[in-house]
C-alpha cells in the first residue's frame, strides 16, 4: 500500500528525534512535526527536510493523521488529555514505557491505540520495535503503524500482556549490553590491550555474533558449543562466567525491570 502520511512526535527527547529522523526519510511520509517545550534545543533539526518543529502539542496533533506519543511516564496523562479533542479517529502510537492500552483508552476513547516500545538502536535505525494494536485498527492502519517502525528499525507485534517483559529486555537491553561491553573493554585494558583496541575488538565480536546468530538461526549454545574446545581458553573463560553467576544475573535484572515497568503503570493509573 502506498501512503503520504503527516506524522507529529509529540517529545522530543532522544527516542522522540530519533523517530522524527527516521520518518523524515521516507517516502512515504509528507511532513513530521515533532513538539518540545523548548524548541530552541532543537536546532539540528531545523535544517532536516520536511521536520516541522512547534512547542504545542494540540496544534500538532490536530495537523497530522498520526499521532506518536514520545513523552516520559509521568507527563503521558497531561499530554494525552492536551491532544484528546484532535485524536478522535485517528491512530495514536504510545512509545511510553508501561502505559496500558486500556489506561490510554480511558483518556482517548475514540482514538485507535497503538502500545510500542523501541530502543535506543533508533538513532541509528537499527531499532527492534514490539507492538501491540488495540482492536480499533483496520488492516490499512496496521500496514500505517508498520510503515512508521520501519523507518528507524524492525518491529515485531506481541500480545499486549508481554510488553512489561519487552520494555525490560529490549528497551532496557541496550543498558545491559553497554555494560557487557564496558567490562570487555575494562578486561581488555587488564590484559594490557590499548583501550582503543580493546573497544573495537569487544563492539565487533558483540555485533557479529548477533549477525551470526539472527542470519543463521542457531540457537546461542550451538554457537558457544562451537568454539569450546576440551581444556582450552574458551571454557576458563564459561568457567569464571559461571561462577559469577553472569547469566542469573541477566535474568534477574529483567525480571527487576518488568517489575518496575508495572510499578510505573500503576502510578500512572493511580
């Protein structure tokens, strides 16, 4: 399907800009028009065709056919009843972590909502996006909302009752793997690496075994079975790993985070 859509972001933060970008490169996209309080902090994107910036968010909403909503939490109420009288029939894309589809209801009843958590892999479109449609949305406005995700990225629609688990692993999981990385570079510099080396080396085996795995397919312990051999390096290292409790480690900041993802819900409810 062909579209020539009018889009605004509403929050300009880094998700907010780097969907804005994103959307400003399609062709499918006529016009982006993207809202901060303080607009004189977005002076990068005043230059990038077809971005439009305002400071309001009613005057935003009622020009575009959809609407992403880029904003923190705890100002998701106050923006969502700001725009309610130009949301009606339109499609709303909430990117606010933890917001029920049903509490954003309640505010746009007449609106067809849209739950979506990207990542920080955005800015560079490298995004993984789960999301989750309301039953209001026809075939048509599910090929718009997928049209807008893959201008910074993929996307993957999930049951809404995972996107608790979706926040914690993949729109936190860039924090986790950054500090992955920072360890690899600090073990690095231990072994008497250069730091620059060290960086290089740790981001690119990191990056091409996500490639190998994704354009393989192999399940994660076939590739470690691959390159563990009997008493050789790799299996001191599995050993030290273990010990550790590396991946009870993993596991148990994602469940931490799925939990604050729901205490975040419940605030906003309440």
């Amino acid at each position: 399907m062909d579209f020539t859509l009018i889009v605004a972001v509403l929050g300009a933060g880094k998700i907010g800009e780097a969907v804005a970008r994103g959307l400003a490169e399609s062709s499918s996209v006529s016009k982006v028009i993207i809202t901060k309080r303080n607009v004189a902090t977005l002076e990068d994107l005043k230059h990038v065709k077809k971005i439009e910036i305002l400071s309001d968010n009613k005057k935003a909403a009622q020009r575009a056919e959809i609407i992403l909503v880029a904003v923190k939490a705890a100002d998701g109420k106050h923006v969502l009843k700001e725009i309610s009288e130009f949301a009606a029939g339109k499609i709303v894309i909430s990117l606010m972590a933890a917001i029920s589809i049903k509490s954003i209801q309640t505010i746009l009843p007449e609106s067809k909502i849209v739950r979506a958590m990207p990542n920080i892999a955005a800015t560079i479109g490298e995004a993984i996006t789960a999301y989750s449609p309301d039953q209001k949305l026809t075939k048509e406005d599910l090929e718009k909302a997928k049209l807008v995700f893959g201008t910074f990225g993929d996307s993957l629609q999930v049951p809404e009752s995972l996107m608790d688990a979706v926040t914690a692993l993949s729109g936190s999981g860039p924090a986790y793997i950054a500090v992955m990385i920072e360890s690899l570079v600090s073990a690095g510099l231990k072994v008497g690496m250069p730091r620059d080396t060290a960086f290089k080396l740790a981001t690119k085996t990191l990056t091409g075994t996500a490639n190998l795995l994704s354009t393989k397919g192999m399940h994660p312990a076939e590739l470690r079975d691959s390159v563990t051999t009997p008493a050789g390096t790799t299996i001191a290292g599995l050993y030290e790993l273990e010990k550790g409790s590396f991946r009870t480690s993993i596991m148990n900041a994602v469940e931490a985070a799925t939990l604050a993802a729901q205490k975040v819900a419940q605030k906003f409810e309440d």
